[in-house]
C-alpha cells in the first residue's frame, strides 16, 4: 500500500518595481512642484489631495470591492462639510438667547410626529384595511400634513434669518465634525442602499446622483441652517493655525494629521480585503449567482460595503472642508467631487487600496499644475507668435488656461481606458488551481 503525498509550494514573492517605479515618479513630480511653486502652496496641494485620497478609499471600496457605481460622491462630501461647519463654528448667541430655539424645537417634533402618522396610516392594512383605500389614506395625510408642517417651518426659518442669520454652531473640536459628518453620510447610505442596491449598478448610479443634488440643493436653500450662499467662514482646524505658527507649518502639521488617518484607513482595509469577509464580498461581486447558492446575503453584504465606502466619503469631505477653512454649498461640483474621485480610482486602479492613493495624488497634482503650466506655454506661443508673425496676443489667457484643466483630465482618462483598462496599479488577484 503506498500513500501519495502533494506538497504545496509557495510562490516565490517578487519584487515590486512596478510600484516601486509609479511611486518614484510621484516623488520626483511632488518635488519638481515643490521646487517650482514653493513650500506653502505645495503642502496645501498634499494636504489637499490626502483629503481626496479618503474620498478615493471610499469609492474604491464600493466599486472595486463590490462593483457598485456611486456617482453621487459630492452628496456625501457636502454632507462631510455640514457637518465639520455646525459642530465646530462657534456659538451663535443671538439665536439661543432667543426663543427661536423653542420655536424650532416645536416645528421639528412636529415633522417627526408628521412622519409617524404617514408611517403608521401606511400600515393600516395590518388591522384589516383594504390596501386601497389605505393608499388613499396615506397620500391625502402626507399632503396635508406636509402643507401644514412646511408652513409653520418657513415661518420659524424666516425668523431665525431676520433675527439671527442662522443657527450657528456648537463650538465643538473639529474632530467631533469629522466623525459625526462620516456618521450622517453612512446613514444617508444607508437610506439610499436600502431602497436601491437591489436594482441594477445603472439604476443606483441614476438614485446617487439625484440624491446628491437633492443634498446640494437643501444645503443650498436653508439660510437658516448653514447661510446658503453667503458661506460660513472660517472653520477651525483641530492644529494651530496659520496665524499661530504660519502657513508652511501649520500646513504641514494638518498634512500630518491627513497622513495618520490615510495609514490607519489603509491598514484597516487591507485587513479587511485579505480577511474572509473581504473575499467574500469579492465573491459577490465576480459571480452572485455561485454566493447567493452558498447561503451568503448578498444585499446585506452589499449594503454594509455601500455604507462603508459612504462613512469614508463623509469623513474625507469634512477633513477638506475643515482645511479649506470655509462652507459654501454652491461649491460642490460634480466635476470636482465626483468626476475627478473617480478618475483617481481608474487612475490608481479600483480595489487596489494602494492604487488608489497613488491615483489620487497623482490626478490632483495633474489637475492642479495643469493650469500654470498651460498657461506658461499659451504665454510662451503668444511670445513666439508675436515676435514672429506679427499675431495679437488674444484676451484673457488665464481663463483659456484654466479651462485645460478639464481637456487634460479627460485626456487622461481616455489614455488610461486605453492602455491600462484596470489601472496602473490594478487589483491583485490570486488564482488557485
């Protein structure tokens, strides 16, 4: 009798030139920007582009764990901004020496017990209600109600603007913001993921961005709440500021900051992706049908990815509304913060954490120097033209140059989609034979 014995050899681990070779190549352009654009503007430029790192991690965690098209990211941002403005600006006496807090107090248990009643009407047909008439009954409760609730609620809003401006903050450390706005934003996705992640990855794109105009929108339009257009500024920073110990520190301790939340968000998923739960939402994501016949829920699974990627989103848009130092709802774009988080994904690569960061710094720098730099060389044709063939210079060159922001984006992200579909640092993929 003779036993046959298989060993199992592992692969030998290659070197990463590849990541070793991307990621010079960011160093050296971080440095040239450094050396061309000075100390202060490059660490805001870090500082800036590490916020919209966290957005990426976000996205890259719902599209590239679990294949789910978020294109609303600029809801979740603003709501991430909210929250880093009310819970940091300081105090607004002039409306909570008032009665306008009573006042709003009233209105809003009136919106809840509002809600309760619809609630509970669309219910009836559990004590024997035909579904019909408790149809009836639910929409005519929700008009009324909402004519009447919305009416007392402009009035209270029109005298906190007249008597007060708005609300206010609570004077609280920027950090409690940060980790409220990543709360709210989780739980608005979870709103959106309940009703949603059943339909098809098109039709969730479609909610997401109605969603997050529908959030800018609010934001916008409530005076009373967060001044509208007329922004809230300035927001504090959890370090000292540049008033304290000038701009390039101060710069570059929030860019400290930044860097610790990055490594501490990428250690956690990184243990996740290599952790049974994280093979088990990829998965879902190569093949649904194989996981739903193995017993897994795949809507909360999905559900508990979405909200992830959301809480990462809403934390990220406060870190960058804090540094920004100010609010203002009108501006979130989805150019800015939606487009561009996802072309630093493709970029860097959709699941791969590592990509993503490398995708996010690289995109921003572009987006950022492409302007000058287009503008040195429109500059440099101008002079060449002139001296040359007698041309006039054309006008207002520096709009012209900020519009090639926009041409050199979409350039690259036709390049990438081109000649490396998957990224520059696409995801890695174990194959068991």
């Amino acid at each position: 009798m003779s036993t046959t014995r298989t060993d199992t050899v592992a692969a030998p681990r290659r070197f990463p030139l590849r990541e070793v070779v991307i990621f010079a190549a960011l160093l050296v352009a971080v440095l040239g920007v450094y050396a061309m654009m000075g100390a202060a503007y490059s660490t805001r430029m870090l500082v800036e582009a590490a916020c919209y790192a966290i957005l990426a991690l976000g996205l890259t965690i719902q599209w590239g764990y679990a294949g789910q098209f978020n294109a609303g990211v600029m809801g979740f941002v603003a709501l991430g901004g909210f929250c880093a403005m009310f819970f940091s600006v300081p105090v607004n006496d002039a409306f909570w020496d008032s009665d306008l807090p009573g006042q709003l107090g009233t209105v809003l248990a009136y919106i809840v017990g509002a809600v309760l009643v619809v609630f509970g009407a669309s219910r009836l047909d559990r004590i024997g209600v035909p579904k019909k008439l408790r149809t009836a009954i639910t929409v005519v409760l929700a008009v009324v109600l909402y004519m009447v609730v919305i009416s007392a609620f402009r009035g209270v809003a029109d005298q906190i603007e007249s008597q007060a401006g708005f609300i206010g903050g609570l004077g609280l450390p920027a950090w409690v913001g940060w980790i409220i706005g990543g709360a709210l934003a989780g739980g608005v996705g979870y709103f959106i993921g309940h009703i949603c992640l059943g339909l098809r990855s098109d039709y969730l794109a479609i909610a997401t961005i109605g969603i997050a105009e529908i959030i800018k929108a609010f934001l916008k339009n409530s005076d009373w709440l967060t001044r509208g257009t007329a922004t809230v500024s300035p927001l504090p920073w959890p370090v000292p500021g540049p008033a304290e110990v000038g701009f390039t520190l101060a710069r570059a301790l929030y860019l400290s900051v930044t860097a610790v939340m990055i490594a501490a968000i990428f250690f956690l998923l990184h243990r996740a992706y290599h952790a049974p739960w994280g093979r088990m939402i990829r998965a879902i994501r190569d093949n649904e049908i194989s996981s739903a016949a193995m017993g897994k829920d795949i809507n909360k699974r999905r559900l508990e990815i979405f909200v992830l990627g959301c809480i990462l989103m809403g934390i990220g848009g406060a870190v960058l509304a804090s540094f920004n130092s100010l609010f203002d709802p009108q501006g979130y774009l989805p150019l800015n913060h939606t487009f561009l988080v996802l072309v630093m994904v493709i970029l860097g690569g959709p699941g791969n954490n590592l990509g993503t960061i490398f995708g996010a710094v690289a995109v921003y720098i572009i987006w950022l120097m492409s302007e000058p730099l287009a503008l040195f060389l429109m500059e440099l044709a101008v002079h060449f033209g002139e001296s040359t063939f007698g041309w006039d210079a054309p006008a207002s060159l520096d709009s012209r140059a900020l519009q090639a922001r926009v041409f050199v984006i979409g350039l690259l992200i036709t390049l990438v989609l081109r000649f490396a579909p998957k990224g520059l640092l696409p995801e890695k993929t174990k194959h068991v034979e």
